[in-house]
C-alpha cells in the first residue's frame, strides 16, 4: 500500500458517492427532488441508528444523572410564544426584482445568482428589496378548522418539549439537581439557503440535552459539557485536527444565553457548526412558567432552597454528525487490482463503531461447498456485527465495492478453507491479509476492529 493522499472531498464527491451507493439519495428524486430535503438509503440509515445509539450510550445510559424522552413534533402555539421564536426566530431575507428569487440578506456573498450563476446577488446587477424578517418556523392548521385559531407550528428545535415537561419529569422520576432530560428528534425550518446537502435542511433531526444545575454551578458543568462533547466526537473516529470549539462572540450570542460554544468541523465547503454547547441560564424554565402559569421552580428538599435551575444545553445534529462522518473518512490511495498493478483506490476510513457494514463475508468463487461455509461464516457474524455476504464480480471488484462503503473487514472462504478450516481476514486500512481458523474467526475479527477503533488524531 502507498501512503495515502491527503484528500479534502467537494461536497459534490459526497454527493455522488451518497447517491450511487446507497448512503443518501435526493427527496422525491422521480419528481425533480425537493428542496434541502433528502432520504436516508440502506447504508445512510445504518449509519444514523449507530450515531444516535451511540449518543444515546454517551449521553442517557452511561450516566444516573440523565433520563431520556420523546415530545410530539407539534405542540400547543403558547409553546413557542413563551421560548421566544415567535417575535424572534427569523431569518433577513431580501428579495430579486429582477429574478424574483428571494436571498439570505446575511448571506449574499455565499449566494449565486439563478440567471447568473458566476455573480453573487449582489454583483449580478439585479435590484434587491430592503431586508424583512422571514419566520423559519412552519405553520400548520391542528385540526380540521383551518382558521387563526388552531394555528401551531413544527418544532423548531427539540429542547422545547424538554422544559414545559421539567416538571412531569421529576416528580416521575425524583431525579435531583444536577440532572439532564435529553432527547433525539425531527425538528423543522423554512431555510432560506439550503444548498449545503444534509448540512443546512428544512426538515432535520437534533440530539439535544437539558441539563439543569444551581445557578452557582453553571461555569463548572458548561466546561464539563464542552469536554465531554468534544470527547465524544472523538470517539467516533473524527480527527482531531478537523474539529475545533468556537466560542460565540457577545454580538452572536442569544438573548438568553450567558456563554455559548459553537464544536465545528472543517466541512467540505470550510468550518462549520456542528453542535452548539449554551448556558441558556435559567430563561427557558422561567418562561415557560410565566406563559403556563405553572410554576416550574425547583426546591432542594435537603436545603430547603427554591429556585430556577440554569440550563447547560448541548444540541447536536444527527445529519451534520453523519456529513461529518462522511467527509472525515473520505480518502483515496493506490491499491493494486486483479493484475497487481496500482490503481486508485476509494475509500471509506469509518471507525467500526459508525461503519454501516463492519464486516463482509465472500467466497472466492460461487462454487458450492465455498459459498455454503462463507454464509454460515456470515450468518454467525450477524447479530454481533453489521454483515454482508457478496460472491458477484471478482474477488478484487467486491474489495473495492467495501472499501467504498467503509467496510473495515472483508473474510473470503477459497478452496483451501475446505481442506484447512482457515479464511482470510483482509483489513481496509492496511489491505494486510491474515489466515485464520474458522473457530477463531470471532476472535480475530474483535481484535481487529478494537485496533480500527483508535483514534486517527
Ligand atoms: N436548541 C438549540 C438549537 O437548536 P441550533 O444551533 O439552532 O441550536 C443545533 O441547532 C444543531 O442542530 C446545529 O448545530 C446543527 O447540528 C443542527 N441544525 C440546525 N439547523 C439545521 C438544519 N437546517 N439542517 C440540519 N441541521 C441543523
């Protein structure tokens, strides 16, 4: 094997291999697609259940100080009067007298021009309205009136059905200060800008956490937060080097915030948001107690005190986790084919943890006897690992099919297996290949994939 490039993939590199293999296809492609929506294929969804699992791991079920739930996707209007974003969550957009497209007033220089697309909006000589406020939220009708009265919206973000719920959640639960309520769900925006691919979508899903603290506490749990987040990003293989923590400079930050994080990652299209880590103080819980009624304070029955726990909300998207993931692993080097001469080779570098298949299975020719032993190999891989089984094309061909969906092990059964009760182990990253008894194939196939697991710094 030759060193590897260094490959920093287009966003259209991703695209197509998203598309060609099965990780993402366009929305309603047969009717000419659907703006900045997009459908997760075979591969695509084996990779969002391993991230949000993961998550979940991380985040729920490794610790006692955090419990999970799942809020309805539409709520009841005073939801989104008391958080705020129905006065204030809006997007400037101006408007082309010229084109009658309609641009992000914050982002014409990102823009192109629809009639001509090597100019901006602003170079391209047509006349643009002054900017107005454009809400991101989605209006809908709840029930069969479509009148004023039973206007509602589309969650915007996750984390609002998290505190009009603080209440229910700890006399449930009887959890204590600190503590966090976390959960993954769609959320919903009428993005202006949407030609990011997975990155910036009309409808997209969040992995948000709640944790709530004693206002004196908020500096200490926000670093925790921070670390733990950056950790996490890590561990699912991200290099370290393509990540960085930004912190939101007074003119960014919200109204309620007192300190705000952005974790970005250097995308294809430069660095990004990937999470957002916030002390939303203790605005949410007062808020929503004010438009209820409710009274949503805490009391420390050890203490006695009564107050409005600070919140430290660390809201992650699934989709930008996985366009991480995707642009991160990408990577192109020099494999020898069938003939043995050196051809380019694309690959997939996914940590095991995240890769939608983690080991393949072949018999080196559809032959019977071969092809029986290399299913029931198969067959006993399944369950603990993602599988696949392929005897089509030649042996070379199916390598590369693997490499290009991020397989980090491929096992093939030949005619020797028959007589030695061995296989071979081929590993992605190294092409080494080790022969190994059948029974010991469960063995051999941990120990590497721990090793693949490392982090690639
Ligand atoms: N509750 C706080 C909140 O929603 P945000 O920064 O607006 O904060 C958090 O969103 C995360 O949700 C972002 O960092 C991003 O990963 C994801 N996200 C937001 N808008 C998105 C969109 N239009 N498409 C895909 N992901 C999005």
């Amino acid at each position: 094997m030759t060193e590897p490039t260094a490959v920093q993939p287009t966003l259209n590199d991703i695209v197509a291999l998203c598309k060609r293999r099965g990780f993402i296809f366009p929305s309603s492609e047969i009717y000419g697609g659907f703006a900045a929506s997009w459908d997760y294929g075979p591969l695509g969804v084996e990779m969002k259940n391993c991230v949000k699992s993961l998550w979940w791991q991380d985040t729920v079920t490794s610790r006692d100080d955090v419990v999970g739930m799942d809020g309805a996707v539409t709520t009841h209007p005073r939801v989104w009067e008391a958080s705020g974003h129905v006065e204030g969550f809006h997007d400037p957009l101006v408007d082309c007298k010229t084109c009658g497209h309609r641009f992000r007033a914050d982002k014409l220089d990102e823009e192109c021009c629809p009639l001509k697309p090597s100019k901006t909006p602003r170079e391209c000589g047509g006349e643009l309205t002054p900017p107005r406020d454009f809400s991101l939220m989605f209006k809908l009708h709840w029930g069969p009136v479509e009148d004023s009265a039973n206007i509602t919206y589309l969650r915007p973000e996750t984390c609002q059905t998290i505190f009009p719920n603080f209440k229910n959640v700890l006399t449930a639960t009887r959890m204590r200060v600190p503590f966090g309520i976390a959960q993954i769900g769609k959320s919903f925006r009428n993005e202006i800008t949407t030609k990011a691919f997975i990155f910036r979508q009309r409808e997209f899903e969040q992995m948000e956490l709640e944790y709530f603290v004693h206002p004196s506490e908020s500096d200490k749990w926000f670093a925790f937060w921070l670390e733990r987040r950056r950790q996490w990003y890590l561990s699912l293989g991200v290099r370290e080097s393509h990540l960085r923590l930004r912190q939101h400079g007074k003119d960014e930050l919200a109204h309620y915030a007192k300190d705000c994080y952005d974790v970005e990652y250097k995308f294809p299209m430069g660095w990004s948001e990937l999470e957002g880590i916030a002390n939303r103080t203790d605005y949410d819980l007062r808020r929503h107690s004010e438009f209820s009624k409710k009274d949503l304070s805490y009391r420390d029955d050890l203490t006695g005190e009564k107050y409005f726990p600070w919140v430290i909300e660390s809201s992650a998207g699934v989709d930008r986790t996985i366009l991480v993931l995707l642009s991160d692993a990408y990577d192109i080097d020099q494999a020898p084919n069938d003939k043995g001469e050196m051809e380019e080779r694309l690959v997939l570098r996914f940590s095991p943890k995240v890769a939608p298949v983690t080991v393949a299975v072949f018999p080196l020719f559809k032959k019977p006897g071969l092809s029986e032993l290399a299913r029931q190999i198969e067959h006993s891989l399944r369950g603990p690992y993602r599988t696949a089984y392929d005897e089509t094309g030649n042996i070379g061909k199916r390598y590369r099919r693997q490499d290009e969906i991020g397989t980090p092990l491929c096992i093939t059964v030949d005619y020797d297996s028959l007589e030695d009760h061995a296989v071979t182990i081929r590993n992605r990253d190294t092409m080494r290949q080790i022969r190994v008894s059948v029974d010991q194939i469960h063995q051999a196939v941990a120990d590497q994939l721990k090793e693949m697991e490392k982090p690639r710094g």
